[in-house]
C-alpha cells in the first residue's frame, strides 16, 4: 500500500481486509527534524490454531447422526467452515494430533504442551481443538504448567460432529478466536469457549454427557458472547492458588512420563479389598468420596496405613473437600490429603505434577491448600 508520504508493507496475504492503525494519525504524520517520514504500524494479533481433535473433529454418516461418529476432519478443513477472520487477525494452524480425547495420554500432552510453549513468544493468543471428554484435564494441566504471562489459551470443543444439522464445532471455534485475540482476553490464563461461554480452565467440569451446554463451572463464568461480541464479567484474574510446576523430561527421554496414580470411586459396602488390588501398581490414589470426605471407616484405615499420598476428592459435582473431615492416623503424620474444589480427575493430575517434583507429603499437603485442601 503506497500513498505519497506513508509507505506500509505486510506480511498479510489478504491486504484489502487487513487493519492497520498509524496511531499519529494518517493526514497529520509526524515528522523527526530531518525531515524523514515515520510512521508506526500496528499489526493484527497473531493466533495459533492447535488441532488435537475431538468431535469438534468429527463427521458422521448423515447430518442426523450425533452418536456414533468418527474424528475424520483436520484443523484445516475445520477452519475452511468458520467466517472471513482476515480482518481480525492473522491465524497460523498446526495438527498436533487428531484423536478421541479419551484416547489422549502423556506423550500427547507433552505435544500440546510443547505446542502451547514454543508459541508463546511469537504469537498473540493461542487456540487448541480438543475433545470435549477430557478437555477439562488438559486444560488444567496446561494452566498448572505453563506460565503462560499475559496470553490468551483458549479450549474449545463441540458437542455435535461438524456433519450435524446445527453443527457447534464452527461457531465454538469461530468465538474461540475472537477471545484469543480480543485484548480484553490477556492476563486471564486457560480459558475455555463452549456454548457463548468463557470460563477459567482451571476450574471448568463436563457436566452433561450429551447436551450443547455442556460444561459448568460453580466458580463462575468468566464472559459471554453476544452478537460475537466478548463481554468479560470481571477484569482479569488467575485462579487463585493455582500451584505451577516446571516440567522436566527425564534425562535421554523425549516426552513426559508421569508417576502413576488411580482414581477410585466410592460407594456404599465399599471393601478394603479394593485398595490392595490397586496399591502396588500406583505412586498415589484419588478417591471420589461419597458426600466431602466419607468412606467406610475399614477403607479409611487401610488409606491411612498405605505409604503413599491418597487424596480424597468427591464424587459430587459440585462442592470440597474440607481438611476437618479427613480420618485422622492415631499416630504420626497423615498421607491422606483434601482435594480441596478440585474433582477427582483435576486432584490426579495435580498428584502427578507433584509426584514428578519428588514433593514430599508436605509440599504436596501444600500445593492442594491452594485450592482449600491440604
Ligand atoms: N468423544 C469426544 C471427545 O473427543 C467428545 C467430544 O469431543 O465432545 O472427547
């Protein structure tokens, strides 16, 4: 673009929609004494795409089929489906993986870890594709180990595979991006776009195995979208006492290999002899509890001999874990540690990080205090 005094050049193969601001004002543009022309030019966010899959991912046979599908489509093809954004930002897009998110496993967070680190130095925002099952665990996990400064980390996923009739894939992505680029969107860590709501990823749940509005989280949304527009309820906020942890491969190795840890799940009759079936393969054990910490009082003794951390979590929805209702050890310090708010599934990667530290009781006791456990 050239005029008789300002001369700006782009990397932006689109020019014609492409935004540029000269902030001394086009007519009115200052000059230094020499007498040379200078300008300032302001480009457009640049956001990153991360595909991993998901049924965000995903087609079925005919546009009535919402069960039953396969992932079959790449981050490529899914952004083929969503309006011109060539005005908003520049967008860059990298296939990490394309799978179920039940299917996803260490070697495959590292890569999106990896994905996420080596992008947050060159790029204004980031977006990951991810499967709506386990989304909640990756987004926790990439907000408890990246340092992730003033940049935007948006998930999102859809409930119904891009072949639906009402497809949510595309306007979930679609909103994803604006939040990424939005400058309101900074300083705000992992968030999450699903149904016209921006939540915290750190606290975000699955709620509802089927429905469009799917996720929830007791904590509080963070923004809505109307009209596509970002409305954000609160200036920016982390979540507080959210531990972070600085992963390190061990040496030789080139992804992540986490100590083992089980998730149980309480009930009624609930028998010790669950625990022995279990506790030579794990380094640690989460509990879903019945209520904020019940367990039969045999299974709570076994927990309570076993030389390895156990964290009672919930398996209610909703509410914590608090620290008074934890079985006491008639002597000696306790293993069993309060998840806190965190549900049994955040509480076992939290376990993993800090196994992987070599925390001891203690420092892991700590890190869960900063979600109210301990
Ligand atoms: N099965 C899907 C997944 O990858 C569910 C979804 O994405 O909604 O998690």
């Amino acid at each position: 673009m050239v005029n008789d005094s300002l001369e700006i050049t782009t990397i932006c193969d689109d020019v014609g929609h492409s935004k540029f601001t000269i902030e001394s004002g086009s007519s009115e543009i200052e000059r230094p004494a020499c007498g040379t022309p200078i300008y300032q030019h302001r480009s457009l966010p640049r956001i990153k795409i991360l595909g991993t899959g998901g049924t965000i991912a995903s087609k079925g046979t005919d546009s009535s089929q919402t069960a039953g599908y396969h992932v079959d489509l790449t981050i490529e093809e899914l952004l083929d489906c969503i309006p011109d954004i060539s005005s908003v930002c520049e967008l860059e897009y990298e296939q990490l993986c394309n799978v179920d998110s039940k299917d996803l496993n260490e070697e495959l967070l590292f890569k999106i870890y990896k994905g996420v680190t080596d992008s947050l130095q060159t790029f204004d925002g980031i977006v990951i594709t991810h499967g709506t099952d386990t989304l909640s665990e990756t987004a926790f996990f990439i907000e408890s180990s990246v340092d992730t400064g003033e940049l935007p980390i948006v998930f999102v996923g859809s409930m119904r595979p891009s072949t639906s009739v009402s497809a949510d894939g595309p306007m979930n992505l679609y909103q994803a991006i604006l939040i990424a680029a939005n400058p309101k969107s900074r300083g705000r860590g992992v968030l999450v776009s699903l149904n016209d709501q921006i939540s915290a990823g750190y606290y975000i749940t699955k709620t509802n195995a089927n429905s469009l509005d799917s996720f929830n989280v007791r904590q509080g949304y963070l923004g809505n979208f109307v009209n596509n527009e970002v409305h954000y309820y609160y200036p920016p906020v982390k979540p507080q006492g959210c531990h972070k942890f600085k992963l390190k491969l061990a040496p030789g190795a080139t992804t992540l290999k986490f100590p083992p840890v089980c998730i149980l799940y309480g009930h009624q009759a609930m028998s010790p002899d669950l625990i022995d079936l279990v506790v030579d393969h794990y380094d640690g054990i989460v509990i879903a509890t019945m209520g904020a910490g019940s367990l039969p009082n045999e299974v709570n003794q076994k927990l309570l001999s076993l030389n390895k951390p156990v964290i009672y979590s919930k398996r209610s929805m909703d509410g914590m874990i608090p620290t008074a209702n934890l079985p006491k050890p008639l002597a000696g310090t306790s293993n069993i540690i309060a998840s806190g708010y965190l549900n049994p599934e955040k509480s076992r990667i939290l376990l993993q990080l800090a196994l992987a530290e070599n925390y001891c009781m203690e420092e892991t006791r700590r890190v869960f205090r900063g979600v109210y456990g301990g």
